[in-house]
C-alpha cells in the first residue's frame, strides 16, 4: 500500500501562522521531523521528499526538533508546537476529528511503503494476507489528506 505525505498542524497552529495558508514560509514556522522513520534513512527525509515534490522553494528551510518516533512528532504539533509531516495511515482520526489539520493542500508520494510479507504456502498465512489487503483496500477508499496527491520525484 503506498504511503502520502501531508503537513499537519492543529487549526490553533494554523490560524496563528496565516503564510502558511497562502503556501508562503514566515520565519517563526516550526518544523517538527520523525528523526529516524527507517533504518538508513536520510535526515528530514519526509520533509525534504514533500518539499521536492510540493514546495521546491522551502527545501533548503526545512530544519527542526527530531524526535524518535512518528508519534512524538505528532504529539508535539497536537500541542500546538508546529508542523509535522503526517503519513496518512498514521493520522486518520486527527484529521477526522479535526485536530489536526492540513497545514497546506498538497501532497506527496511517500518514499516509503507498506508491504506484507509472507509465505502463502500454509492456509492461514493466505487467510491474513488475504484479510489484511481487503482491509488496505477499504483503507485506501476511506482515506483522509490526500485526496489529492502529487507523484514524488525520486
């Protein structure tokens, strides 16, 4: 299942920092990074991987706290203290129930993806994997950010 990128930010956040829903940087706009999102992967790497594909013109602005986990990235922009790099899957009852909102309308392709893997030979293997992608699929249908998303460069 491919992954989106979003930046994210509570509506408080937002209203407070008004360039942002003009697609325009202000200097007091926070960054907050997932410091490590995979084994080897690049600093800032889901910033700068938007960025290229949305916003070229802040690549070189994209700097910040990094925190350990995903969730501790989210957990700082849910207490107002700046804009995270949401992966869709990840932030669904946010968005949905409106604590946290699109800090811009423009996504990207993630670089990285959800895969399964799995032997099919055994009977019950097949039956989560089976289980498992109907569920990405009903995910996929259902999924809020990213209605409209622009393919990564790289």
């Amino acid at each position: 299942m491919l992954e989106y990128l979003v930046p994210v930010c509570t509506p408080e956040y937002l209203l407070s920092h008004p360039s942002l829903m003009e697609g325009k940087l202000s200097p007091d706009v926070e960054f907050l990074h997932d410091g490590a999102p995979w084994d080897g992967a690049p600093e800032f790497v889901e910033w700068h991987t938007w960025a290229r594909t949305c916003m070229p013109e802040w690549i070189n602005r994209i700097g910040g706290p990094q925190f350990t986990l995903s969730s501790l990235a989210i957990s700082a922009a849910l207490n107002h203290q700046g804009v995270a790099m949401g992966r869709t899957a990840l932030i669904q009852e946010e968005l949905r129930t409106g604590r946290l909102v699109k800090a811009l309308d423009m996504c990207a392709t993630a670089s990285a993806r959800y895969v399964l893997l799995c032997s099919l030979d055994e009977r019950r293997s097949a039956l989560v994997a089976s289980w498992l992608m109907k569920e990405c699929q009903r995910f996929e249908s259902t999924r809020i950010g990213c209605e409209r998303h622009h393919q990564s460069m790289g």
